[in-house]
C-alpha cells in the first residue's frame, strides 16, 4: 500500500478496491457545550432571581434561567454549531449582551453577567 502525505493528513492509495479515501474531516465545533456564569448586580454583588437569556441567532429560540441563591445561571445541551445571545435582566435592569460563538471550541463557556 502506498501512502501519500497532504497538508489535511495521510491517505491511502491504491487499497484493496483501488480505491482513494479522502482523509476525515476535522470538525471541531460538534457536540454540545455548558453555557454558565452568575449575574451581579452594579455593586457585583449575586443577583437571585434575575432572569438569564440564552437566545440561538439562527432559530431566535430563547431559553431561560432563573438565578439561584448565589446568582449562578446554568444551560445544558448548547449546540456548538449555533451561535447565541447571552443577557441577563431583573427588576428593569439589563446587562450588555454577551455572544456564545460557533468558532468558540470550548466545552464550558463561563461568562458572568453584570446588570446596569
């Protein structure tokens, strides 16, 4: 078997059927990621019971989350793939929008939202 070395990696030439495999693609954004953090107040102070947004810029599907005790928010099952609005509000005030990208690979994104 004769293998051939490219730039996107190794394949092989002239297998058994004769024939040529591309080599497999590199996906890096697949899967599903956690999208958590807490909400502070203008004092930075956790904020419970603010709500958090999470909106899909694709869908426009908007989840939520309400603040625990300690101002933590959580989301599980985020699409890699999509990209999303991230904002907080409570009692009139907002936070500056935050984005959760598609070309961001980490597995945990952490983003505590401010409100203003």
């Amino acid at each position: 078997m004769v293998f051939v070395a490219l730039a996107t990696g190794v394949i092989s030439i002239g297998s058994r059927h004769g024939l040529i495999a591309p080599p497999a693609a590199q996906a890096q954004n697949l899967g599903q990621r956690v999208v958590s953090g807490a909400v502070l107040g203008e004092d930075s102070a956790p904020l419970v019971g603010a709500t958090v947004f999470l909106k899909n810029e694709k869908t426009k599907a908007i989840r939520s989350y309400t603040s625990t005790n300690m101002g933590h928010y959580y989301f599980a099952q985020v699409n890699m793939a999509e990209d999303y609005e991230l904002w907080a509000e409570k009692g009139g005030k907002k936070s500056a929008a935050k984005t959760v990208s598609s070309w961001d690979t980490r597995k945990e994104f952490v983003s505590d939202l401010k409100l203003k």
